[in-house]
C-alpha cells in the first residue's frame, strides 16, 4: 500500500508553535506516512500502540539509523545494535542507576540555590535563560569532571552540538572543540582517576579491551548535550505548565506528592524530543502500510503520547492523570540511559523553586510564553515575576 509523500519545513524543527493538530490529523487519517525531509524517505508513525511496538521490537528496527547524528558526535551508543550496544552500555549504566546517583542530591542542591541566589532577589526574571538552561549543564558537567570555571563554554558547545542540523559547520566546530578540550582531561584522568564519569569509562572495557580516547569523546560528546539540552527541556516545560495555570503551581507547593506526577505529565504532554528513528532490518507492514528493508522510521512519540485512544482527554495537562507509561523517555533496549538523573534533577529543581519562589508567577505585562519547535520542545523565555 503506497502512501503520498509530504514535504516539511527544515526551520520548523526549532520554530514550529504547535505540532499537535498535525499530528492528530495524521493519526486519525495518515497513521503511517512516507515523508520526504531534508532528502531523506522515512515512514512517520504517530499512534501509540504502533510507537511502542517498533520502539519495543530491537531486532526488526536497528538504531544504525542515528548514524548521521554520529556524523557530528562520533560513533556511540544510541547507533549501536545488539550485544554491541550491551556491552558499551553496561560501561556506564551503573553510574546512572539509582545507587550509582546515591550522594548527588545534596550537589544538586547546591547547585541550584547558588544559581537561584543569583535572581531570588530581583523583582523579575527569565527564568530559562537564569535558570533552566544553566542547571542541568552543571550537573552533567560536574559529573563528568569539568571544572566549574568552565560551565559556560561547555553549554554553548552542548547548544551548538543539538543544533548541528540547523547549522552543520558550527556543530562540527563545536564537535571538534570538545574533543581538544577532553583529551588533556582524559589523560589526566588515566594517571589520577577520581569520582567521575571519565575515569568510570577509562576503568571499563568491552570484550576485554579498554576504551580509546575517542571512544570516551564521543560517548561525551553525547552525554554532556544530550543530557543537559533535554532536561533543561522538561524542567522549562514543567515550569510552563504550572505557571500558564497558576492554581497547579499553588496545589503543588502545598502538596509535594504531586511532584513526582507533576514531572511525568509534563514528560507525557510535551515531551523534549518529540521523535526517534530507526531503520528497518527487513520489510514490514505497520497498520497495513508496506515498509521496505532498510526504510528509515520516525516514530513520533510526542504524538503516541497525545493519542487520544491511549489517554482520555490527551491535550490537557492534569494533575491527577498518572501515566507512568508515556514513552517520553523511549521504550526498549534504547530507553534513556540517564531517566533516573532526570527525573531527579526535575524533582530537587521544581522543590527549590517551590521553597524559595512561593510568590512566583508569570509577568503580566510581557508577551504570553509558548512553547516551540518540531523536534525539541520548550519554552525559549519564561518571564516571571519573582
């Protein structure tokens, strides 16, 4: 069964204001669509089930399909397949679980009344550019061992590195920076390992070899962005939705066991990143649509998690919604290596907010905030009032 091709907009992947209805529309008539993008065929997906299904089923769809984000960040984990992909996983899953995160909390904190000590006391503040963009960088820079001096450069790389298809000279610039910048460090490490990210990886071995240089490069050069660019998402997100309807913000800071629902509806109803690809290991039919061997799928799981079939009243955030099985986070082999970080960074940010910011509330005299963009989403200013 053929489907007709669709042309999009490469500038809405950062500017889009709202993609919902067009995904609705595709669910309701168009489920899977081959579409033609910055000159790549691909077959969008965008109902739950079908979501869950491909993310869920590793043997038939391969993430060799993210090679061409290794273009820019090296060969890593998320283009790996199989036992591959098991191996340099286990590298450094353990520094991610829970108990791999036990002590951090405290560092987080710290972290975030020292940037918050740097508004609290201004009448006013953007608090994306004051504050969600500035925490989750220093976490993952913390982690990894970077000096604190050298957070600001490091977000700006982390930028331009997510925005590499939008700009690919300034991404691989910036690609190449990182990697000057690390391999000193690196080699530091190897003589005079500490509590790190870069000496757990320099401890590690797959099949018994130990990792190169580059291979920690690149599994940084994932790490740092990908990390901080998606979790100052959720965080911005999260904060959007409280405050667009202030009686949540109140009802939260008077009931904090709402926060951990607070952080997985805001992951279910405006996901960081809407979609994810993968390719086909041999032909397959999806809801009657033929795919061919080697076809590129981008499974929309912002979509999956509006489907109307899946979640009453899908568009809506609620507070008393508990969907504790959204796929912000992917499904499968590839779910995110750092959810556990995230929800906990999440969870100690929207606290310290709640605590020292009870009055907060959105500037009535500045433009009404949105939220953009077609493959990250978040709020690019929140102007409050403090």
């Amino acid at each position: 069964m053929e489907t007709p091709a669709a042309e999009f907009d490469p500038q809405m992947l950062f500017d889009h204001p709202d993609p919902y209805p067009m995904f609705a529309g595709l669910r309701a008539t168009m489920p899977v669509m081959r579409s033609e993008f910055m000159n790549r065929v691909s077959w969008v997906v965008t109902k739950y089930d079908d979501c869950f299904a491909i993310l869920k089923d590793a043997e038939t769809y391969s993430s060799r399909s993210n090679a061409e984000v290794g273009k820019v960040m090296g060969r890593t984990v998320i283009e790996m397949d199989g036992k591959e992909h098991t191996r340099h996983r286990a590298l450094v899953q353990r520094v991610f679980v829970p108990k791999g995160l036990d002590g951090l909390q405290p560092v987080l904190e710290n972290i975030l009344h020292e940037i918050i000590d740097g508004f609290a006391a201004d009448p006013a503040v953007d608090l994306i550019a004051q504050f969600t963009e500035r925490f989750p960088v220093q976490v993952m820079a913390h982690m990894v061992g970077i000096p604190r001096a050298d957070y600001p450069q490091f977000q700006k790389w982390a930028i331009e590195i997510i925005g590499f298809v939008k700009d690919y000279p300034r991404g691989y610039e910036a690609s190449a920076a990182i990697r000057e910048y690390l391999l000193p460090i690196i080699a530091e490490r190897r003589a005079h390992p500490q509590d790190d990210v870069i000496s757990h990886l320099l401890a590690g071995t797959v099949d018994g070899q130990g990792l190169s240089d580059d291979d920690i490069v690149s599994f940084l050069r994932l790490l740092i962005p990908a990390g901080a660019e998606t979790t100052f998402r959720l965080i911005g997100n999260m904060l959007f939705a409280l405050l667009t309807e202030r009686d949540r913000y109140e009802r939260v800071r008077a009931d904090r066991s709402l926060v951990p629902w607070v952080i997985e509806e805001t992951l279910r109803w405006e996901t960081s990143v809407l979609m994810v690809s993968r390719q086909t290991n041999k032909p397959v039919t999806i809801r009657g649509v033929d795919v061919p061997e080697n076809a590129l799928v981008s499974i929309v799981v912002a979509s999956a998690n509006r489907d109307e079939e899946h979640y009453p009243n899908a568009d809506v955030f609620d507070l008393d919604r508990r969907a504790e099985d959204h796929l912000g986070f992917g499904f499968g082999r590839h779910h995110c290596l750092g959810y556990h970080l995230a929800r906990l960074e999440a969870r100690v940010a929207l606290n310290a907010i709640l605590d020292r910011l009870p009055a907060l509330r959105l500037d009535p005299d500045e433009p009404a905030p949105t939220i953009t963009g077609l493959a990250f989403r978040s709020p690019k200013t929140l102007r409050a009032l403090t």
